[in-house]
C-alpha cells in the first residue's frame, strides 16, 4: 500500500478544504472555553461567616466577637465555618462582661455554624456555592474552616438540594438556610448552552478523516472525501487512488483491532504512553490550576479572568511557530521550564508588588497553555494510525483527571498562599525535564504501524532521530487535517 501522504499529496498541504475543515474544528472548540471556565463565576466561593440570628440577645460588642479569628493565607481573618457557642455568649452579654478585657475569647467553646452563612456580595451576587444546603451534622463534630470551598462536599450536597429562598431584603447580604432559589448563576449557565447548539450541525459537516477510514479498510468512504477535497481545493484528481490489489494485500493488515492494552504491548510505547499520561495529567493540573484561581489575584476578579483568558492568544500563536519551526521536545521542555519557573518565583515577589505578582501569574498561564496546546500535536505524531485515536484518548482522559485534581491545589491557599503555585511551578518543571526523554518526532512522517515508532531516548538500541527537519519536507500533520 503506496503511503497515504504521498497518495495524497495532489491535495496540497493548505488549500481551501484544509482550511475550511480547519475552522470548523477550531470553532467546534469555542463552546469548550465558556463551559471549562464558567465554573470561575458560577462556583465562586465569596466571603462568608456563621449567621447569629437576629433574635440572640447579645450587646454589639459581643455580636462583632462572636466569630473567631483564624489565619488564613498569612492573616488573621473571620473565621467561615466556625462561631463562638452562642449560649455562651448570651450568658456572658447578659452578666455585662466585655469580650477581650474580662473574658478571653481563646477560650471559650467553639460551635459550627447552626444557622447558616452570611455571604459578601461585593463580587458575586450568588453562586452555587452561596445556594447550596449544607445542614449542620456533617460539621457538628468536626467543622472544618475550609468546609464551603471542598468541591467533593459541594457536589454531594448539591444532590440533596430541595428547596428554595429568595435573596434577602436589604441586597448586603445573602443568608442560607436552605436550598436553591432562582439566581443569576442559572442565567450563565443557560446562556453557556447556546453556544453548543450552533455546532450540532458541525457533526454532518466536518468530514470523517481519511486516513482512519483506511485504517479500517473503508476505502470507499475515504475515496470520496478525498475527491471531494480535490474539487474544493480545485485541483484535479486521480483516476484510480487506492489500486485494488494493493487494498487486497493490506486487508490483512487492515482487519487487525486495537485494544487499550496495544498501549502498553510493547517496553517502547508503554514507555512512551506512561510518560504521555504524566504530561498531560500535570500540565492539565497547572492550566487548571492557574485558570481557576483567577479570583484569588490582587484587583477584580473578572478582569483576572479577562486577562486569563486574554493571555491565551498569544500562547497559541508562539505554540504554532515553534511547532513549525523548531523541534517538539525542546520547544515543549523550554515551554514548561517558563511556565513553572515563573510560578515558583511568585513567592519571592514581596506582598505590595501585586501587579509584579499577577504579570508573573500571567507569564506561567501562557507558558502552560501554550505547552498544553502543544502537546495536542506531539501526541499524535508519537503513536501509529491504528492506535493513535485510542492514545488521544487515553492522554485526555489523564488531562481531565489532572482538570479534577486542580481545584483542591486552588484551595491550599487556606493553609499558605504560595503553596498552590510552588507546587503548580514544581510540577510543570518536573514534567519539563521529563519532556526531553520522549522520541523526537519533528521532520518525520506520521507512523503507520509499531515497528515505525520513534524510540525514547533511554532506548539506544532502537530508531533513533536527530530532529534535524529535512528542508523538503514539512510537518504534514499540521498543515493536513485528512
């Protein structure tokens, strides 16, 4: 069987139908980034303290100290799931004991919060986090001060959600007692939906890809895309593309299935396959990581996002030209030496420098971003045709385990707000230097079966390449989506 680039090759490498398939699959992705970054807004976790009901007869100076003081990323602020005992307090208002001079609040007892939460609305006007029903036994015996920002209590208390409130009269604040009402967070996540329904019909236009329908022996179908490329783009085609004999020897070939454990029959692949896993899992925790944590930033929250988001542009653009133009594992290893270097240099950044601190935020996201999308492309050139849909798969599915992961990184901001990114900025350096064991696949034809497979480089008794690029020849699997 001739190969399927050279059998291809009338087609050009960037013409119209190339182009046109290129589009529709980039804009089949825009839905992917209000709905991956939506839960920035619609899972806001805002300011929030115990409620002490309006009814508790306690002078002012023992309503402002019925909450304690906890340390949180390096201050001391109120506490969010914990109050004093308010029976306590009662006793102590109504004997006209003051708070700090004749009582010490340290020790005095502790409960959690029986009445629900107050909620700062300076930023969010609700979100699903300020609506959920969290009753008070699961906390009784062992309230936790970060107990409304864990995303696994989050989504178990979102299943017993039952009922409704309304928003408190004087538009300060929001007071939980119960489940769900109807909030601006419905209205996002509505309108987060219409997006998607524009590209149903990309479904009957994108074209199935040619060289996977001959994978599986579907040379008709395949015949008729290409043709049908031909006449978009205006040249002429062949009259015989895929010769009867030819697809009569390879039918052997063809008739062989995949199976996830193809991933790992050999020390060389397996080898390639764990350590693709760790890529995409890391990166994925660190653009995650960085994505989500854009409320933690110095200044408004949806201008961090904005410029989150803003950031990724030029992330994509650097990504195409070194794709381009310069081998795959050094581009990707510098990549993610920038991205995690940048991070952990955060915490050596001194506390009045905010705007310093949010440059270096946004310098580690267009470095991770830019590798992530990277990363797209060198995993395809590293697997053959027969298992390179499954391998995709397989790296994505590690990328959204890596996307669940993240939050809980967002979230050690509790204990020390550098902790999440001198991890984020180890872990991106760490999968940096692992980066530079992979096989080089720049300037090298797309494999068709395992024998062809690039070897790692701790392999040397195997395939070895240089990633010197031909000057003739091009990454042709950027330039055709076929």
């Amino acid at each position: 069987m001739r190969d399927y680039d050279a059998a291809t090759a009338f087609l050009g490498e960037w013409g119209r139908f190339q182009r046109l398939v290129f589009f529709l699959l980039s804009a089949s992705t825009i839905p992917n980034g209000f709905n991956g970054m939506s839960v920035v807004f619609l899972a806001g976790t805002p300011e929030h303290r115990c409620v002490v009901p309006s009814g508790a007869n306690l002078s002012a100076e023992w309503l402002n100290a019925s909450i304690p003081l906890e340390l949180r990323g390096g201050r001391a602020v109120p506490s969010r799931c914990r109050r004093y005992r308010l029976a306590a307090l009662t006793n102590l208002s109504a004997l006209g004991l003051r708070p700090g001079s004749d009582v010490e609040l340290e020790s005095l007892e502790q409960e959690p919060c029986r009445d629900g939460w107050e909620y700062s609305r300076d930023v969010y006007r609700s979100t699903i986090v300020t609506e959920v029903w969290q009753e008070e036994h699961p906390l009784s015996d062992h309230g936790r001060a970060d107990c409304l920002q864990l995303p696994a209590d989050l989504l178990h208390q979102l299943g017993d959600v039952h009922s409704a409130l309304s928003h408190s009269g004087n538009g300060a604040d929001l007071k939980l007692r119960g489940g769900l009402h109807t909030g601006d967070w419905r209205m996002l996540l509505l309108a987060l939906t219409i997006p998607g329904l524009f590209c149903i019909p990309l479904w009957w236009i994108i074209p199935e890809s040619p060289r996977w329908l001959i994978s599986q022996g579907r040379y008709k179908e395949a015949e008729v895309i290409i043709r049908k490329a031909a006449k978009i783009n205006g040249v002429p085609a062949p009259e015989v593309l895929f010769d009867t004999a030819e697809m009569q020897d390879w039918k052997p070939q063809q008739q062989q299935k995949a199976i996830l454990l193809d991933l790992f029959r050999t020390r060389n692949i397996a080898t390639i396959t764990i350590m693709s896993l760790l890529l995409w899992f890391f990166t994925s925790v660190g653009y995650f990581g960085l994505s989500l944590s854009t409320p933690n930033w110095h200044g408004n929250a949806y201008i961090n996002c904005f410029l989150s988001a803003v950031i990724e542009v030029p992330a994509y653009v650097i990504a195409w030209l070194l794709l381009r133009c310069l081998p795959r594992r050094y581009s990707l290893a510098g990549i993610f030496f920038l991205g995690g270097g940048v991070v952990l240099f955060i915490q050596l950044v001194p506390a009045d420098f905010n705007v310093l601190s949010v440059g270096l935020v946004m310098l580690g996201k267009f470095g991770i971003t830019a590798a992530f999308s990277m990363l797209y492309v060198y995993n395809v050139e590293l697997y053959p045709t027969l298992v390179r849909n499954m391998a995709v798969g397989a790296t994505s599915t590690a990328s959204r385990l890596g996307s669940i992961i993240a939050p809980y990184f967002v979230y050690l901001d509790a204990y020390d707000k550098y902790l999440p990114y001198i991890l984020m900025g180890s872990l991106t350096v760490l999968i940096g230097i692992l980066t530079l064991f992979l096989p080089e696949s720049y300037g090298n034809s797309l494999p068709e079966s395992f024998e062809q497979m690039l070897k790692v480089k701790c392999f040397r008794n195997g395939q070895q390449t240089t990633g010197i690029r031909n000057a003739k020849e091009s990454p042709k699997v950027l330039v055709t989506p076929l």
